[in-house]
C-alpha cells in the first residue's frame, strides 16, 4: 500500500505525456495496467529517495556502555570496537555511561534517534530490571531492536578451596540437614549471581542466608576468608580463583559444560531443568531500519567467526555466540520473565 502511495505521489511531479498515459488506461477501464504502471514507477523512483540513497553507515556510531571503563563490558565492547569499525568502514566510539545499575544508559539509547548511530552495549542485567525498579522510562522487550549476541555469560558455583563440600549434591544435602545456618555470598542485590542462587534455592528446597557485597572481588575475599560458605559468581569472574586453587568450582549454570572450565559439571545434572545464562549483545532504539539491523547482524556474525575474536572472549570466560534479532528478542523476554518469577518467589520488591 506504501508502494502505491508512492508511486501516485511520485506522478505529481512526472510531465504531462506520463499523465495522460496512466489517465488513458484509467478511463478504458484498465484499472490493472494503471495499477501496475504505478507499481513500476514506485519501483524505479523508490531508490533515489534520499532516506535510500544515503548509504548507512555514513558517519561515525556511538557505541553506549552502561558500565564504566575498564569494567566487563568495556573489555568486552573494546574486542569488538575495532574490527567493527574496519568491517563498517566508520569509526565505532565507545561512549561509557554508567550509573544507576545501567539504567541512565539504557534509557539513554531507547530515547535516541533510531537512525543507526547509535548503538546499546546490552548487558543481561537489563533483564532484571524491570523486577528491581517499580518505574522504568522504558520497556525492555519493546523500546529496543535487537541485532546480536555477542557472548553467554555464565555463572559458577563456588566453596573455599578447603571446604568439605566437595559436589553439588554434598551441598544441598548439607544445607537441608543445617537449615539457615549456611550462607551465600552475591556480588549486590538482585544481581543475575543473586537470583541464581535465588533459583537454586528454591528449586532444590534449600534455606541458605544471603550476604551481599559490591562486586566479586569482596565476595571472593569473603569466601576464601570463610565468612560465607558459598558463591556463585559470574564465571570471568571467578575463573582466576578457580584455577589458582584459590576456590573449588562444584557447577556452572547452564544445561551444559562451559568450554572455559570443562571439566566443572552444569548445576542442571542435580537439579533438572535448572538453567541460568546472562550475555552481553548489542542493541538499537526501537524503529531502527531492520535493513541496519540485518547489516549490523551479518557483520558481527562475520567477526564472531574469526578464531582471534573467538579467543579474545573466552580469555574473558565469555563464551562467543550470535543469534538471529527475533531469536534474541525472544531470549530477552523469556529472561524478563524468568527473572520476575525468581524475584518474586525470593520476596525481592521493586523500588
């Protein structure tokens, strides 16, 4: 129908023999032909449209961080910058916006113009957000276009390298025989490490005390200090103290093994059907052309193939992996989702 439109707009400026020809065929009853020379013309004109014409990019793209230099995302937003940027033939520019767990940068980037330049560094911990925060500017799932994941983040059960416990099933069987005296360390309040272990409890019917700290550098100092009995931190986190000895990995959380600590075993062999994985992707404001959109998608799955990319992140303990927009869009809802459930089953109200 825009079609139609557009090629009779388009007739407006056209000369008078053109004119007469399509009001000829029209008065003979050639309503098909008058209708397929309108489709022809909008054919032919629709591409000298300036919003066509102009190739994208033309100009340099902001890439938003909601996360401060120097922090995950930054590393993360940092491996793909350059390439990015070679790829596109403009230049990416990092913009780190952080504050308010991500929020000031995720309503930042759903009020900008959906003109393709400006991007979203999108962290999975925008997911929980809506079960944290009692009043967004913005919807999750609806203000946003999707392009990509980059990688899966997942997290990793954690004791004191000393501990007893030496296997999931050691833990939850001691912590149902000790109800209330165990506890678990989080790197803050609603954090995607918080509701794991907020899921994990509810699931294998476990009563285990929540102590936050700020970040996972504190919470591991806590744990190998035995001020709490377990962490389940974000797996790049942890992978250091893990393989210095320092820590003993008992489970990732995922349905399966992570290629960054393969011989850890997924929580999901315990406790059937547990599954929690975060990521990092990028994002754009709502109404941006699914032409960008599409480009943006191809061009980042052509990087996250090349194997120094690949390596790059799982230095990080992130584990590559692209997707489709309306796949990843679906993984954002189905994460809304589960998140609110955990959240409300943990008593965890929105402010």
């Amino acid at each position: 129908m825009l079609t139609v439109v557009h090629g009779i707009a388009v007739l407006l400026s056209l000369g008078q023999e053109m004119k007469t020809f399509i009001s000829s065929m029209l008065e003979r009853g050639s309503l098909a032909r008058a209708f397929v020379a309108i489709i022809s013309i909008a054919g032919l004109w629709l591409p000298l449209s300036p919003a066509v014409a102009q190739a994208w990019p033309s100009r340099p793209i902001r890439l938003i961080v909601p996360y401060p230099a120097g922090g995950a995302a930054d590393l993360h937003a940092r491996i793909l910058q350059a390439p990015l940027s070679q790829l596109l033939g403009q230049q990416i520019v990092i913009e780190n916006k952080s504050g308010a767990g991500g929020i000031i940068a995720f309503e930042s980037v759903a009020r900008a113009p959906a003109d393709g330049y400006t991007l979203l560094f999108g962290a999975g911990a925008m997911t929980v957000a809506p079960s944290l925060y009692a009043k967004l500017s913005f919807d999750v799932v609806n203000d946003f276009e999707p392009i990509t994941t980059l990688v899966l983040l997942q997290n990793v059960l954690t004791v004191p390298a000393d501990s007893p416990l030496k296997s999931v099933p050691e833990l939850i069987a001691y912590a149902k025989s000790h109800p209330g005296k165990m506890t678990f360390a989080s790197s803050g309040v609603g954090a995607t490490p918080h509701l794991t272990v907020e899921l994990f409890k509810q699931m294998a019917g476990m009563n285990i005390v929540h102590v936050p700290y700020r970040g996972d550098t504190p919470a591991y100092l806590a744990l190998m200090s035995h001020q709490v009995d377990m962490f389940f931190s974000t797996l790049g986190g942890g992978v250091s103290y893990i393989r210095g000895g320092k820590v003993r990995a008992l489970a990732v959380s995922s349905q399966q093994r992570s290629p960054i600590l393969p011989e850890v075993p997924p929580l999901a062999d315990y406790v059937p059907g547990f599954n929690i994985v975060s990521w990092f992707g990028l994002l754009a404001p709502k109404g941006t052309p699914a032409g960008i959109v599409n480009k943006l998608n191809s061009a980042v799955r052509t990087l996250l193939a090349k194997p120094e990319i690949q390596k790059a992140y799982l230095d990080l303990g992130s584990e590559p992996s692209t997707d489709t927009p309306a796949e990843f869009r679906e993984l954002i809802r189905s994460n809304v989702k589960t998140f609110a459930a955990i959240a409300k089953a943990a008593n965890i109200k929105p402010e």
